[in-house]
C-alpha cells in the first residue's frame, strides 16, 4: 500500500510538473509551462560548442483535448551562448524583432514563452468556453552538413546520414493541457 501511495505521488508530481496555465494581458494571451526545458542534451551542447540554434514554438488552442484547432501560432527564436560570460542571448523573429542577452538558461527559455503570444479577440471563443492548449518547440538549425559527393553511398555516409535523423527527433517536444477558460 505504501509503495503504491509513493507511485502515485510521483506520478502526480510528474504530470503537475509538466503543467500549462494561461494568463492574459490586455488582449494577449500569454502560456507558462513549469519544467518545459529545451536548453539541455544536444541543443545545449550546440550553444556551447559555440554555434546559434533556432528553435520553433507552436502554440496551438483546440476545441477538445485532440479536437479540432481553434487557431495556431508560430513564433521562432534563435539563441546563442556566450563562452565567457557563460550566458545565453535570445533573439525573436518576426515583427518586431526583439533581442535579450545575459540571460541564464532558464531565464531564456522563460523569455521565449513570455513572447509567444495569442491575441485574445482573434479566437473567437467565449469567456466560459472551455479549450484546450497544445504547446511544441522544434529545434530547427542543425549542424551545417557538409557532404562530399563520394561519401554519399559509403556504409560511413549512411551512418552519419541515420544517426542524424535520430538526433533531429529527439530535437522536439510538446507539452499539452486543459481545459482552460479565458481569464
């Protein structure tokens, strides 16, 4: 009995950790998500070998849990790490630009959903409707290919080629909840 209490503590804590809440300001519609961490395993790897990394947010509101979509955004950062600082800068595409430097890891990552925004009026759902909220992040900038023609049907080449395609996968994530109302 014990061991299953202990279980489902830490399954709940789990799923509590992963957690979205919606909060809004004026008409924009602003998402946080607790442990939503994208600066680790290879993308942080990237940054500190020195190289930018472009990393995609998705935010997307559903009608039901996997139901059909109410509207959708996109909004992509790109990031950079400065070695001697041993801080992150993060910089926002789109209109306008905005940009932030020394910022630590999860300061940064705070600060790419503080600026993935939905405009309220533009959903077209009432205050005591019930959505949904689908929240992903795609790493886009990989490691620049360079590829000598020779190499493209060596057993070396086709290593190279899978093991890319399995990193560029683990290079996403997404993270979901609801129901929410507007506030």
């Amino acid at each position: 009995m014990g061991l299953l209490t202990l279980i489902v503590l830490f399954s709940a804590r789990g799923l509590a950790a992963q957690s979205l809440t919606v909060n809004a300001a004026g008409d924009a519609l602003r998402v946080e998500a607790r442990n939503f961490a994208f600066l680790e395993g290879p993308v942080l790897t990237r940054l500190k070998e020195g190289r930018s990394v472009r990393v995609d947010f998705e935010l997307t509101v559903l009608s039901k849990p996997e139901g059909p979509i109410v509207k959708q955004t996109v909004q992509g950062f790109t990031l950079s790490f400065d070695l001697w600082e041993e801080r992150f800068a993060v910089s926002r595409a789109g209109s306008p630009p905005r940009s932030i430097s020394h910022l630590r890891a999860n300061d940064a990552e705070s600060w790419c959903l503080e600026n993935l925004t939905m405009s309220i009026s533009s959903l077209g759902i009432g205050r005591d409707t019930p959505f949904w909220l689908r929240l992903v992040y795609r790493v886009q900038d990989l490691a620049p290919v360079t590829e000598d023609p020779g190499e493209r049907y060596t057993l070396r080449g086709l290593i190279d080629r899978l093991s890319r395609r399995r990193e560029e996968a683990d290079l996403a994530k997404s993270v979901s909840g609801g129901p929410f109302r507007l506030p």
